[in-house]
C-alpha cells in the first residue's frame, strides 16, 4: 500500500499539475492533501477544482481557514499572506468556499502496518503548528494518543522526516511554495509495507516561470514570485 501526501498547494495550478504527471509514472493507491489548497499562488479555484475532481481527501489548512470562515486580517496586519488570502475570497466561487469550509481539521488511513493520521497544524487546529523538532518525549506521547505508526502534518513548507520510537513523523514539505532552497514541488510518499512505514521525499520539477508569471500578472506581491523561482524566502 503507497500513500502519496501533499501539503500547501497554495493555488499553485501548474505544480500541481505535474505532481498530477508524476504520480501517474510513480502509481499509488491514494493520494491525500494535507491542507492549504489556497494562498499565495495565482490559482486557488482552479487548485480546488483539480482537488475536488481527483476524489483526494483533503484536510482544512490554516490558509483554507481564514478563506473558508472569513476571518478579517490577524492583528490588523496587511502582510503578504494576508493581502493574497483577501484577494482570494474575491476569485472564489461560493461553491469553492462551501469546499473548503467542509474540510475536516484530520483524518485517519488504516494500512497493514499500521495507523496513519494525517492533519495540517496539530490534529484539532490547522492554525497551531506541531513541532517536529520537539524533544522526543513529546512526539512518543503525541503518537501514544493518536494510536499511530506514521503521522503526517505540513504548514512548514519544507520535507521533514523524523522517526520517534515505532512511529514515523513525515512533513511532505509543499507543492506549491517549497522553501527548502531547491524549486519544485514537494510529495512525499509512504509504503505501507512490511514490519514499518518507508517514507520517500520527492522533488517535482514544473513550469515555475508560468507560475510566477501569474503572480505578477494579477499584481500579487512580488516577492510570492522570487520564492516560486528560488525556494527560498529573502
């Protein structure tokens, strides 16, 4: 049993696109989002759509969050995420924000080796992140009450692997604004074979250049582009 997880699709159609190619040549059982199939890229209806139109589970992001309840600004601020999540909410259809306002917060997969669940920040609130470079003592009781032999979060954006015990911590890293300094796509892929869990990290090349062309072309901040271009921020 393959798992392919990917995390922070950020309304990035073309990485999306050719994880989409890639997964065709790499055959998995399922694909799942872990979360934030809006901000920042040019993209988020055309991103929900594909999602919808593939059958992926998906779980509620902290960007899908602020779109899907329409929170106002955090603490008045006008930072970048903030400008592109307001400009979000007026390029999506109201069946696009019923979308993402029906995502659960986690989800769980049974496999023959045991428990994956998979969440986007921890496993009642996307908003607040899991410390994957947490004291091992932490992550052993955190995978002790979820029952689980692979956990699976994003919303850092960069591909993490850690193994606690019996358990496997995986960020897929993101799909759609990688910062781990190399350009592409981030999937991460779990074998659910044999005695444990293997995890693989994959880097997918696309047309990064389309996809900053697209932030420039509907005057979103410029610095979204130079990090789609560069995997890196600043």
């Amino acid at each position: 049993m393959r798992i392919a997880f990917l995390s922070d699709l950020h309304g990035n159609i073309h990485a999306l696109t050719a994880v989409k190619r890639f997964l065709n040549e790499n055959i998995v059982n399922a694909v799942v989002v872990v979360g934030d199939l809006v901000g920042y890229g040019a993209s988020p209806g055309p991103v929900i759509d594909f999602v919808q139109r593939e059958g992926w589970p998906a779980t509620l992001g902290s960007s899908d969050l602020r779109v899907a309840l329409d929170f106002g600004e955090r603490d008045g601020r006008r930072g970048v995420a903030d400008q592109v999540l307001q400009w979000t909410k007026t390029t999506l259809t109201p069946e696009q924000i019923d979308f993402l306002r029906r995502l659960p917060p986690s989800g769980r997969i049974s496999t023959p080796v045991g428990r994956v669940r998979y969440f986007h920040g921890s496993p009642h609130d996307p908003e607040q992140r899991l410390d994957l470079n947490a004291p091992a003592g932490q992550l052993e009781r955190l995978a002790d009450q979820l029952a689980a032999r692979v956990v699976v979060v994003g919303g850092t954006h960069v591909p993490f692997i850690r193994n606690i015990g019996d358990t496997v911590f995986v960020d897929p890293g993101s799909v759609g604004l990688t910062l781990n300094h190399e350009p592409g796509a981030d999937v991460a892929i779990v074998d659910c074979i044999g005695r444990k869990p293997k995890v693989t990290l994959h880097k997918v090349p696309y047309d990064y250049s389309s996809s900053a062309f697209d932030i420039m072309a509907w005057n979103l901040p410029p610095v979204i582009a130079d990090v789609i271009r560069t995997g890196r921020m600043g």
